[in-house]
C-alpha cells in the first residue's frame, strides 16, 4: 500500500490554509488504547494532524490520515479538538465516582504533538492539564518534541510524581534532524528544555524514538544519561507496530540511501546505546515497546504488546 499523500497547502491546491486548519470539536477525550501502548489505559489527543510533519511518522499509515478529509499530505494540517477539556472533565469525574482514578495512566498523545504550535493559539493541552489538576489520573505521560511545553511547566509540576515528562531525542546530530524532521525543534533547543525541566524538579524521561545516526555511544550516551531521569530507545523495525512494514511505505529508505547513512532497517548503533545506557542506569533505560510502558505498568498491571508510538 502507498501511503496517501495528496500535496500541499498552496495556492495551486485549492483546499485553503482555514481548511486545514479548523477546529474540529472533540465529540470525547480519552481513548482506551492497547497495543504498543498496552501498559497505559487511555491516550488523549487535543490535535488531529501534527504540523511537524516527520517523514518517518506512522500516524501517516493510521486511518485518522488515511481518511483525513480534505486529503491533504501529513504535516499540512493540525485541527484543534475544541471543547476537549471539558469532556476531559466529565470523563474524569465519572472515574473518580467510580473510584478509578488511581488506576488510569494517561499518554498524552501518540498520534499529535501536544505542544505543536497550534498550542500557542489554542491552549488545549493547557486546558487538560487544568482538568487533570483537579482530577489527578495514576500516571500521566505527556510526550512532545517541543520547547513550548516549558509554558506549562507549572501546570506539569503541580502532578508531581503522577506526571513524567517524555521528550523525544532522536539524535544528537542536527544535521540528522534537518535531513528527516526538517520543521521539528533544533536538538540544541530539546537539550536545553530538558535541562530546565529537570531543574523545575519534573520528572523526564528522553524518547530516542526512533534512534537515528548519532555521534557515538559514549558522546550521546553520557549526554542522555545526565539529562533524563528515564531513557527509552527504539526503532523503526520494533516500533513502528508491524516489524518496519509501515517505515518501509514512508520516504524513510530514499533519505537514508541519500544521506548514506546505511540500512535504515538496522538496530545495531540503537542496541548499542541501549546496552551502553543499560550498563550504567540499569532499569531507568528501557527498549521500545517495555521501556515505553514500564511506567504505566506499574499503575495498572497490564500486560505488554505490541504496536507503535510517536512524537
Ligand atoms: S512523529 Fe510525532 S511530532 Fe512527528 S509528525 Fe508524528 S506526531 Fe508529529
């Protein structure tokens, strides 16, 4: 299968920038998940689309872009879930008259970027971790590449040991990230905002996910294991959900052949890092599918799978 890529926003697309960009109201807030995510009970997306627009993201693959109308290509289009909070709020309050709150453990989000810049605007994100103030789930995970998260350090930090911050890192190449994420962050930027999370006393673990060319072992390892609380390592072939089928449909291989970087399929360099970071941190370095949902398991004792994450 050929992923669907219908072209651009532009002026010779008919399809206009308010198009592509207008909020559509969230008819619910949390969404049971399974697989890949299996150790968590629900994910939670205040986005559909994701302006950052990576070339090796699977939500490309998922039916939320398959069937996005208009057809547009991935990254073109980010739609705010409008109203989203205050179903967060109700869903919420029915688990804590159940007495379920303890046992929820929330990802935030796995198939957006929660703090995109439609965040800016729109303050979804926001919105939930005020809803989450008053309602704490067991765990809430909120998963991000980007320094716009650091507006809402305070918001995280009032959750305290219910909430962990995953910053994705998947190199510490720059040249790497504007070869593959060209519109995501600068690493240097990633770093920096790491470092003042943990100095707000958040709790952080780093997603190389997936691990792309790095420098060395040694260089990234040791950068990692100042920075994160938590590392977790992954790749392409174990965490795309289908052994690299998805990545193979993506432009992924024709960058790698470009760039000579090698087979995009192998593990080894990712294996490396994660028996290097294994070596000095023991547990609190994870791989792929276990080292994402180690955290969850422990609120909710469920069982590992398999399919994919991103962000
Ligand atoms: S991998 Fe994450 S940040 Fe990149 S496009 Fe997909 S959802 Fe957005």
């Amino acid at each position: 299968m050929k992923l669907r890529d219908n072209g651009a926003v532009s002026e010779q697309n008919p399809i206009t920038l308010d198009e592509a960009r207008r909020p559509r109201p969230a008819s619910a807030a949390l969404t049971k998940t399974g697989g890949f995510l299996a150790g968590f009970t629900h994910t939670l997306q205040p986005y559909i689309g994701c302006r950052f627009g990576c070339e090796y993201c699977y939500v490309k693959a998922l039916s939320v872009h398959q069937f996005h109308q208009p057809p547009l290509a991935w990254g073109e289009y980010v739609h705010p879930r409008t109203g989203i909070a205050e179903k967060l709020r109700k869903e919420l309050a029915r688990a804590q008259a159940r007495g379920e709150l303890d046992a929820l453990a929330i990802f935030m989000s796995s198939a957006t970027d929660p703090y995109q810049a439609a965040e800016r605007r729109w303050r979804l994100s926001r919105a939930c971790l005020e809803v989450f103030a008053d309602y704490p789930p067991g765990l809430l995970m909120v998963q991000t590449r980007s320094p716009l998260v650091a507006d809402d350090f305070a918001r995280l930090a009032r959750l305290g040991t219910r909430c962990w911050l995953s910053f994705t890192v998947e190199t510490d190449r720059d040249e790497v990230r504007r070869a593959l994420t060209p519109r995501c962050p600068a690493i240097a930027q990633r770093l920096e905002t790491i470092a003042a999370a943990r100095a707000h006393g958040l709790n952080v673990q780093v997603a190389v996910s997936p691990c792309l060319p790095y420098s060395d072992v040694e260089t990234f390892g040791a950068q990692l294991v100042e920075l994160a609380g938590r590392v977790v390592v992954d790749t392409y072939t174990s965490g795309d959900g289908q052994a690299g089928i998805r990545t193979a449909r993506t432009g992924v291989a024709g960058r790698y052949a470009a760039q000579g970087w090698g087979d995009w399929r192998s593990e080894g360099a990712a294996q490396a890092l994660y028996a290097w970071l294994s070596a000095r941190i023991g547990a609190r370095a994870g791989w792929s599918q276990a080292g994402f949902s180690a955290l969850a398991r422990s609120v909710t004792c469920v069982a590992p799978a398999q399919t994919a994450v991103v962000s």
